[in-house]
C-alpha cells in the first residue's frame, strides 16, 4: 500500500506491506433514514511490514493506492535512485 506526498519541493512516499481482509458492513453517515447511502468501495487491511503504531504516525491521506504482491524492495529502489524519501 502505496501514499506519494509533496512535502514543500520535495516528495515522500508511504510505503506499507499488507493483508486485504473482507471489509465489516457499514452504513455511512449523515444519510436520511428514509435514503439508501451509496456503496463506497472499502478494504480492511492488516499492515505487516511494520507496527501499527508506526503506520498511523506517518498516515498522509485516506487515499492509499494498492496493488497486489510484494513490491516494497523495487519501490525503495526507485526512490533511492530518484531520492524520494521512502518511510516504510
């Protein structure tokens, strides 16, 4: 699971490796009772490759994107050959 940011002229990205899990149901907020909320595609997830703690403290955004298999080693790669700042 993958955050690029800017950060001033510079960029950073969040790297996480993770488990997909089937989602809880849920209602979204704020809907009148007598209105059927739209269905917003979600993913429980498990972070693996690092604490949960440390994730949280460098979460940037809701907006993650997820790709599937292990691709953390050619992420950190490329941002040390384009030095972006990998936290993970």
């Amino acid at each position: 699971m993958t955050r690029l940011q800017s950060v001033g002229n510079k960029y950073k990205i969040h790297l996480a490796l993770i488990e997909g899990k089937k989602p809880f149901k849920y209602r979204e907020e704020g809907w009148e009772s007598n209105v059927t909320p739209p269905c917003v595609p979600s993913l429980e997830v498990k972070i693996l490759s690092n604490t949960l703690d440390h994730y949280l403290q460098n979460l940037s955004s809701q907006h993650y994107l997820i790709t599937p298999g292990n691709h953390m080693e050619k992420v950190i790669d490329l941002c040390s050959i384009l030095n972006i700042e990998c936290i993970h």
